[in-house]
C-alpha cells in the first residue's frame, strides 16, 4: 500500500487557507475576549495565538537560537517566546500572514 502523493504547492495552498481561516477567527474576537483562559493550561486566548502564529515566521536558525537561549528546554521556550509574542502589541493576527506574502518560506509557493 502507498501512501498519496502530496506536493508541496497543495500542501502550502492549505496551509496558506488555514492560516486565512485561523486569522479571520480570532480577528473577529471581541478585545475582552482576547484575555479569557484558552484551553492550554495557563495560557490567554492571546497568548494561545500568539503561539500558534508564531510557527508562520519561524526558521531553523531563530529555532536553535532561541532553544539555546533557553537552555534546550522546548517546553520552557515555547512558554517565554508565545508570552513575549502576546506582549507585543497589536494583538498577533495583525501581524500574521494570512495569504502568500513576504514572510512565506514554501519552497514552492510562488509568493
């Protein structure tokens, strides 16, 4: 049995319809919403996506540099980067890609 071919150009056309979809959700949150209790334990609805957008800008070496700077633990990293990320301001689905842009590292995307 083998498994479907899926090319990269279908799999990034997804991922940029998902991330349109994720950030048109939350850019409808009213603002008291923004700091509610998400279902991660211990995480704001804000800091929750701060979290999950950041995965739109990371890069192999920012992943290294910043597991390093927190002594290898992911756990730890991940808790203080998606906590910084929510500090910023605006709230993060302004600054997320919400289609093919500048910021877009497919390999086949056309951007």
């Amino acid at each position: 049995m083998s498994d479907p071919v899926v090319h990269d150009s279908d799999t990034w056309g997804l991922i940029h319809t998902e991330r349109a979809a994720l950030a048109g959700t939350l850019g409808a949150l009213a603002p008291g919403r923004w700091s509610e209790p998400s279902l991660c334990t211990g995480w704001s609805v804000r800091v929750a996506a701060a979290h999950v957008l950041a995965g739109a800008e990371q890069t192999p070496g920012r992943l290294f540099r910043r597991m390093a700077a927190n002594g290898f633990r992911f756990d730890t990293m991940m808790d203080r980067e998606a906590r910084r990320l929510a500090a910023a301001s605006p709230p993060p689905t302004s600054t997320a890609p919400t289609a093919p842009g500048p910021r877009c590292r497919a390999p086949a995307c056309r951007c």
